[in-house]
C-alpha cells in the first residue's frame, strides 16, 4: 500500500522548498510530501496520482497581495 501524500502549495518555490523539506524530515517515513509552487502545476501532480487510491492533505498558504495586507 503506497504512503498517503501531505501536499504543499504556496507561489514562493523558496516557502515550497522549506515547507517540503521540513515536513519530508518529520513525516518522510510515513508521508510522502509533495510540493508545488503554482496552482496549474498543484492540479497537475493532484491529477496524477493514482484516482482516488493515496489519502491526500493539503497545505496551502493564503495568497498575499498589497489588498490583503491593507484589510487585514
């Protein structure tokens, strides 16, 4: 039986990256971990598993943008 996927999405491949590697040390033995740094490519690998068959978290971080900052 194949590992469920802990799934990260954030635009910043830098945030990507960090979130990827400090999740895939914590849970690397249990989860596979998965990132992507655009909605398109997120979509993409979410379509390529296989359908229905790995138990799939998402982990995503909200966009931010100067209209987001003002109101929040």
């Amino acid at each position: 039986m194949s590992r469920p996927v802990l799934f990260v999405i954030d635009d910043d491949p830098e945030v990507v990256r960090a979130l990827h590697d400090d999740l895939n040390r914590r849970f690397g033995k249990d989860f596979r971990v998965i990132g992507e740094s655009s909605a398109a490519a997120g979509l993409a690998t979410l379509r390529e598993l296989p359908a229905g068959h790995e138990p799939v978290a998402l982990s995503g971080c909200p966009a931010r943008s100067s209209s987001n900052a003002a109101t929040s």
